[in-house]
C-alpha cells in the first residue's frame, strides 16, 4: 500500500507521518532536494527548497516517482510525506492503485502559528508561502480530485498522533 500524505506547510504531514512510527516506510517528498541543497552547500529554507522543486518538476514532472517506487517495492508500503505536483500524484496512483491519500488539513490561522513557532517566519513569509502553494503547486487540485480521507488537525497535535497510531496498527498488521 502506498498511503499518499498532503496538506499545506503547518498542518501536520510530518507529525502525522513519524506518529505512524514506520520511520523505514517514510519517503519525504522535499528529501531528495535538500539533500541535493546540502551538496550545493546551499541554506536550506523553504525558499531554496521551492526554487530547487520548481526548477526539479519543471525538467521532469515525475522525477521522483522511480525512487518512490523502488522503496515502495522493497518494502510493500510506503508513506509518502508532501508530494506538491498533481502530475506527480496521479501518476503514482495509476502505477500503483494500491493507494489511500490523506489530506492533512488546518485553518490559515493555525498554520501560521505553527510556521512561527518551527520556523521563526513572519506573517509576509507565510503569505508568499501560501501564494507558493496556490499558484505554483496543484495542491488544490489534489484536494478536489484525489484525496480519500481529510482530517482536520485545528487543535494540537495530541488527537493528530493518536489518529497516526491506528494507522501504524494497520501498517504493522499488513507486514507480516
């Protein structure tokens, strides 16, 4: 199975993703660019790794899909952490049908708090942060089209993690 999380930047993705606790089973959509921002002794910061994607999905909208599916093959299922393009998305569905995609979701408000928090942003870095995610991502279209489950995370991220956790019943039933 591959279960496909989405959301804007602060809902909870990646504290959803390690409360599954199949850290061996996460594949991080933004790995492989910081990763390659580390080699080019690049900062690494929500801009360096927008302008790395963007230019990375512009060459090929299905860059990382190889990867995805290799690691997915080897290990039978995989959590697949903020894919962002649509093409991207719809083509791992189609190669693997064996797919469940989960929208993390929370208000702009909470979001913002969460960024200030984590990363010390301002309300213009979150704004264009959002603009980033409305024009240059599909990730409305994502939601719209492909999502299976939403769930809300507004509140902390205490109800977020023991959602996860059935989750990770499921996973290491299904590993067997």
């Amino acid at each position: 199975m591959l279960l496909i999380l989405v959301g804007e930047s602060g809902v909870g993705k990646s504290t959803f993703a390690n409360a599954i606790d199949c850290p061996e089973n996460l594949y991080l959509s933004s790995g492989p660019i910081i990763e390659m921002l580390k080699e080019r002794g690049a900062e690494i910061t929500h801009d360096s790794i927008h302008a790395l994607a963007k230019e990375m999905y512009k060459e090929n909208p299905y860059w990382q899909i190889p990867d995805i599916l290799a690691k997915l093959e080897r290990k039978g299922f995989l959590i697949l952490d903020g894919p962002r393009q649509i093409l991207e998305v719809r083509r791992l569905i189609k190669l693997y049908p064996d797919t469940l995609v989960i929208r993390i979701a929370a208000d702009s408000v909470v979001r913002y708090n969460r960024l200030k928090g984590r990363d010390q942003i301002s309300l213009k870095d979150f704004q264009r942060i959002q603009e980033d995610e409305t024009k240059e991502t599909a990730l409305k279209e994502v939601f719209e089209e492909m999502v299976d489950i939403t769930i809300e995370n507004n509140s902390s991220f205490d109800k977020l993690q023991e959602i996860a956790r059935k989750f990770n019943l499921l996973f290491k039933g299904g590993q067997k």
